[in-house]
C-alpha cells in the first residue's frame, strides 16, 4: 500500500512509469506482430497502430508527467489534487486497451479517439488558466502546442477509415511533437546547463536559450509539417526540411560553451537536437535526390524525442523524486550504447538485403535502453528517499 501511495504524489512517478512500461510492452507487441506475423490488425493496421502508440501515446504519458510537474514550479502554484492524476491516467490507460480491443471489436477505436481526446483537453483545463494567471505569461506556448497536439489527434483518429491519409496526419503530428520538445528543452536546459557551468566555475556566459532562433526552428519545422502533409509531393518540402535542419543547427550555437558540453546531462539534450537536425536533413536530401520522404529521416526524428523522453524520466524523475542526478557513469554509457544501436533502424532502409535483421537489432536496442531506464529509475518512482 505504501508503494502504491507513492505513485500518485507526483504526477511525474506515475505517468513516467507509465511511460517506460508502454515502451517495452508496445515495442513487444509490435516486434510480434514485425517478425513472428502474430495476428493484429486494429483499424489502419499494425503500422499505424505502431506510429500513433509511439508518437502519442509514449509521448503522451511523458508529456503529462512533465507538464503537471512543472507547470506548478513554473507559477509557485499547488500540485494538481491526486484524484486528477487517477482519472488522467485512466483516460491514458483507456485509450490504450481500446485501440488494441479495435483488433477484434472495431468501432472500439472510437472509445480511444474519446479517451485520447478526452485526456488532452483535461490536461489543458488543469493547466492552461494557471499559465495565464502567470503574470509574466511567458510559458503560454506549452498549452499552444498542446492545443495543436489535440487537433492533429483528432484528425489522426478522423482519417482512420483511409490509411493512407492517416499516414500523412502523422508527419503533423511529428511535427508537433518536435515543437513541444523545443519548448521543453529550452525550459530543462536552462537549469541543466548553467548549473553545469556554476560546478565547473566556467568563464564562459551563463548559458541563454535565445527565443528567436528557437521561434525560427518551430516556424520551419511547422511550415514542414503542414506543407507534407497537405501537399506530400511537392517540391518544396525537401528545401523546408533542410531548412527547419539549418535553423535547429542555428540553436545550437547557443550550446557552444567548451568542455561543459562533456557533463553526462548536458550531452544528452545537445545530442538530441543534433538528431533533430539529423532526421530534418536526411528528410531534405532524400527529397531532393528521390522525390520521396524518407522513413530514415522520420526514425532520426522519433531517436531524438525517445533520447529527449529517457533523459526528462531521468532527470526529471530522479530531481523532483528527492533522489538527485544518478551520477555513475555506467548510466550514461550503457544508454548510449543502446540509443545508438537504434540508429541501426534509421539505415537500415539504405541497406535492402539487411533490412530485417538490422530491423531486429533497431528494436533490440529500444528495449535495451529502456529496461536500463527501468532499472535505474524503479527506485526513484517507487519510493521515497529515506
């Protein structure tokens, strides 16, 4: 019962465990469904099924964690009451069991659209007004983009029936969730990266995530978005990948501050945009040269806001837990070890005759990493220090 009780006071304890339990259970099904042909088809099919179960719902556990977490840090404002976590959670959980239930009972999918609907716009009631009271108002863009994230949902549900055009709503909806991490990097690094400084009493400039070139890389990126989901084969889309690419290299030179780069976690947000950067850039250049979008390009993407999720558990988990920064270095390490072999899935559409087995390894490396984020973070979710 203490166990239990724990869970729900923060939001972060539950949802991230929700987080990291449906990124093995997900990648299992799917791995099931990929390379053993077990049975499932919900509506849309299994691959839709994968894109949206990793894109949202993944996501989606993690981004509640965070918002609810730190939006009361943000405004000095109460916790939201335990009995609201219960209830997101149960919408969370819903969604999940009702889209997989659509394999054999079809008009379920429509309890998940209602459930996933349903959780987004109680996320914005608990914490939009607060954001507005704020004085300085300055954190109103999370609920913005939270908003679009609830419109490209729906819409994502609402193209269901045609496959086709579910698969194009989800370069929206990527897109989104690439501006929602921009936000919210801006916000951790602040704090990461000059606490950094002050233990290496560096010389250089406290560290400033300049809102400019970060408005430029969102514009970019949502220019992107909208135009290859609205106009897929359009030219253009390849010149306003590279260029959301160029404007989020452009953030990175705010990063340029010597060797406190090296600090296990600083390096793992400077890496994730520089994946971001990477997917962006890959998407651009197999436009150019093939006409097409390339699904190296999007798994660059989906690498870098896995990255992003696994280090806000961490970090976020372990600082707002009471437990502090784990700062062994086998964390670090056997990560990135992990995180890197699931770059494998990026190439292996550039390799045909090693597609599956290097798909094998791809998906490997996703469970490595996060029954290494399971196990160093049961403690600091479960339990209290003492």
């Amino acid at each position: 019962m203490k166990t239990v009780s724990t869970l729900w006071d923060s939001p972060h304890r539950i949802f991230f465990l929700l987080t990291i339990i449906w990124a093995l259970l997900s990648m299992l099904l799917w791995g099931l469904t990929l390379f053993l042909s077990v049975p499932f088809n919900p509506p849309g099919g299994p691959l839709l099924w994968h894109i949206h179960e990793f894109l949202f719902a993944l996501s989606g556990a993690a981004i509640i964690g965070f918002m609810l977490t730190a939006v009361p840090e943000f405004t000095s404002t109460e916790p939201v009451n335990y009995v609201w976590l219960k209830r997101l959670a149960g919408l969370w959980l819903a969604g999940r069991v009702a889209y997989i239930t659509a394999h054999w009972l079809t008009p379920a999918i429509w309890l998940a659209a209602m459930a996933d609907t349903l959780m987004l716009i109680t996320l914005l009631t608990l914490t939009t007004p607060v954001l507005w009271q704020d004085l300085t108002r300055k954190h109103l863009s999370l609920p913005l983009a939270l908003l679009l994230l609830l419109i490209v949902n729906v819409m994502f549900y609402y193209e269901l029936p045609h496959p086709g055009r579910a698969l194009q709503s989800t370069h929206l909806l990527m897109g989104t969730l690439m501006i929602l991490l921009l936000l919210a990097l801006a916000r951790i690094s602040m704090s990461m990266v000059n606490s950094a400084l002050e233990e290496k009493q560096a010389e250089a400039e406290p560290y400033l995530a300049r809102p400019p070139r970060r408005q430029l890389a969102i514009i970019c990126i949502l220019l992107f978005s909208v135009c290859s989901w609205y106009f897929p084969a359009a030219g253009i889309n390849a010149w306003l990948a590279l260029a959301a690419a160029a404007a989020i290299l452009n953030i990175l030179n705010d990063w340029h501050l010597g060797r406190v780069l090296l600090r296990r976690w600083v390096l793992l947000p400077y890496c994730t945009l520089w994946l971001m950067a990477a997917g962006y850039a890959q998407l651009g250049i197999s436009g150019l040269l093939y006409g097409s979008v390339s699904s190296g390009g999007q798994h660059l993407l989906a690498a870098a806001l896995m990255t992003a999720i696994i280090y806000v558990v961490l970090v976020a988990g372990g600082v707002h837990s009471g437990w502090g920064l784990d700062e062994r270095k086998r964390v670090i390490i056997l990560i990135a070890t992990a995180l890197l072999l699931l770059q494998l899935r990026a190439l292996a559409p550039l390799v045909p005759a090693a597609y599956y087995p290097l798909l094998a390894i791809a998906a490997g490396g996703w469970m490595l990493s996060w029954l290494l984020v399971l196990t160093i973070s049961w403690r600091t979710l479960w339990q209290r220090p003492a």
